[in-house]
C-alpha cells in the first residue's frame, strides 16, 4: 500500500540511514506488542522479549541455531514450507517429517505427531495458515498438540505469517495463547504476506526473554540488525494498515473460491482451504508425476505452478497454486490448465 511505502520514503528523506538497536526500534517492538496481544491474545515486553529480524526466514534459523544440539530432532508438519527440513539440518538437527493428509484436509493431528515423538524430540514447527496446502488448525486440535508439547517438554516455533490470511469466518488460534505454552513457544511472524511488503524482509520472533537473549548472540554478529527504513514503514503497516489488510483478505477469498471451483470443475480434486493464498490440487489423474505436470505445464502453457514434491514426499500427487495476482490472470491459467489436460488425456 502507498502509505507504507511513502513512510519508507519519508525515513530516506529524513536520514534515518543508521543501524537501529540489535533487537530493533524499541517503537516498533512496543508496535508489535500491542498489535499482537491485541489480536492473538498473548502479552509480551518490548524491551526483552521482542526481536526484529530480516524475514520470518531469518527469525526460523536464529531460532534453530539457538535451541537444538547437534542429534536434536525437530518435528515439522508436511507438506511444508520448503526451507524448514533444510534449515534443520544446516543447525545439525535432525528433521522428523510428520505426514498431513488430504483426507484430513492436511490439518496437523495430535495422533499422527504422538507416533514420531521421541526421546531426542527437541522442537515443533507449526505453520498455519499453512504453505503450501492453504490448511488452518482447530483450537480442538491445537489443544491436543500443546498437551503433547507440555508431556513432552517441546519448544515450540509457530510461524504465523499467513494468520490474518483466513476465510469463510475461520477463527485462528495461536498455540501461544493456550494455557502452559507462551513460556515454550516461539511466535513468528512479519508484514510479506498481510501486509503485501515481501521485498521489505521484516519479521519478529517473540518469546521468553531468555530465547530472544539467545537469539540475539547470533543476530547480532550475522545480521547486526534489519534495515531501518523497512522497520519505520513495519510501524506505519501496524498502526494503520489493516484497512488494506481486510480489503486484501476479501479479494483473496473471492479468487481462493473462483479457483477452488474451477480446478473441481476440470476434474482436479481440490479441497477449500481456510486460509494463506494458495489451494493445493490432487493432480494423480492425469498420469503425470507433480514434478512432470508442472514442468510439461510450464513448457507447453507457460503456466507456473510448483510440484507437491518440493514441500516434501507426502506433497506428490499433488501441485501448489498461488492465488496472489489478478482474477484475470488466473481466469486465463485456468483455460491453459483446461487445455493441457485435454492434451494429455489423448
């Protein structure tokens, strides 16, 4: 939105070029604080317990980096974001995969994650609205899950960039919010998604003083701090931007139920996410691999879609659609889809 964009410009235009706190503007610490008790009803200081970082990115290594040991297994939700298993390994942890199933509409349960807990169990990463199925979490079940990770004595990382993100009245509950969890739990989040800044890379990692102290040892000599400019326009995002955030979130949902509607009509099973920007079809009719449909797509139709197969094993059969351009353009990859499946079932 201009707004935020001209606070960026503005910060230029004043000179505001140097380096910030290691953990970031105290203001937009104190920003973050109020902007996430408010809407996911878990209090945190500004002065210790904030860290501002450059993406969610940043913020995932700092955390795995301070917390696990070489051995430590972390477990993870899949399909998933594709730099999570890869982020684990470069901290010499040991990445333990827990399946989601379609079936289930790839919701995390407190079943399938009891049977990959071991001794060596270290941390849970959870992403919902989740990248790249669009699935979101119940309350139900993420009571369950905290139960789990308090029995267990797990650190959890809860990246929650999408949670503002959600459709059809969907409530989003943050496993920080639940009794016993804000003291073991990490909370990220950042301004990509809900507030359309990607090229802006900034995040925040909120928990326990003694973690953000932790994370801040590494911070500080491999980043120093995120960009100042970007941190001021992060301010203007959080104090007036969730007019643009809501009127974003209507037009997603309105494109999340063109697209979900369309790829059942050609006869992709696709299943009605709850939130994010992306539906997550099963492509297994067609014949074709998830790595074969989406190279053939790109080559014949010059369509862009991402194989399930990069979020993980448990992703085959299966293609991500982003729904973040315009109603046109998915209207006209629609048509290609349409034709290349006609292609390839002659």
């Amino acid at each position: 939105p201009w707004h935020i964009r001209e606070a960026a410009i503005y910060s230029l235009e004043q000179g505001r070029t140097h380096y910030t706190s290691n953990l970031g503007l105290p203001e937009l610490r104190a920003a973050i604080c109020r902007y996430v008790q408010k809407h996911f009803g878990v209090a945190y200081d500004h002065r210790s317990e904030v860290i501002i970082t450059v993406g969610v990115s940043e913020a995932i290594d700092l955390v795995l980096r301070a917390v696990i040991n070489p051995g430590d297994e972390v477990l993870y939700h899949e399909p998933c974001y594709v730099s999570y298993a890869p982020s684990v390994v470069m901290a010499h942890g040991v990445a333990v995969a827990v399946p989601t199933r379609a079936e289930e509409n790839f919701r995390l349960t407190a079943e399938a994650l009891k049977e990959k807990i071991t001794d060596r169990s270290k941390v849970l990463m959870l992403n919902f609205p989740c990248n790249p199925t669009g699935a979101t979490q119940t309350r139900e079940e993420l009571e369950k899950i905290a139960r789990l990770c308090i029995e267990h004595d797990l650190i959890v990382l809860t990246d929650e960039i999408y949670s503002e993100l959600t459709y059809d009245g969907a409530e989003h509950v943050s496993i920080a919010s639940l009794p016993g969890m804000r003291e073991r739990t990490v909370f990220l989040h950042g301004f990509s998604k809900a507030f359309a800044m990607t090229g802006f890379r900034i995040g925040y990692a909120c928990a326990p003083a003694p973690l953000t102290d932790a994370m801040m040892k590494i911070h500080q000599y491999a980043i120093l701090c995120a960009n100042t400019m970007a941190q001021d326009a992060a301010i203007e995002a959080l104090e007036h931007g969730m007019k643009d955030v809501e009127a974003m979130r209507r037009e997603y949902e309105h494109r999340r139920n063109y697209i979900v509607r369309a790829f059942n009509d050609l006869g992709l099973e696709c299943f009605q996410p709850l939130g994010a920007f992306y539906v997550f079809p099963k492509i297994a009719s067609s014949g074709l691999s998830s790595r074969e449909f989406s190279l053939s797509l790109l080559e014949k139709k010059k369509v862009a879609c991402v194989p399930g197969t990069a979020f993980g094993p448990s992703g085959e059969g299966f293609l991500r659609c982003c729904y973040a351009t315009s109603l046109d353009q998915i209207k006209e990859a629609v048509v290609r889809i349409g034709e290349f499946l006609a292609e390839v079932k002659k």
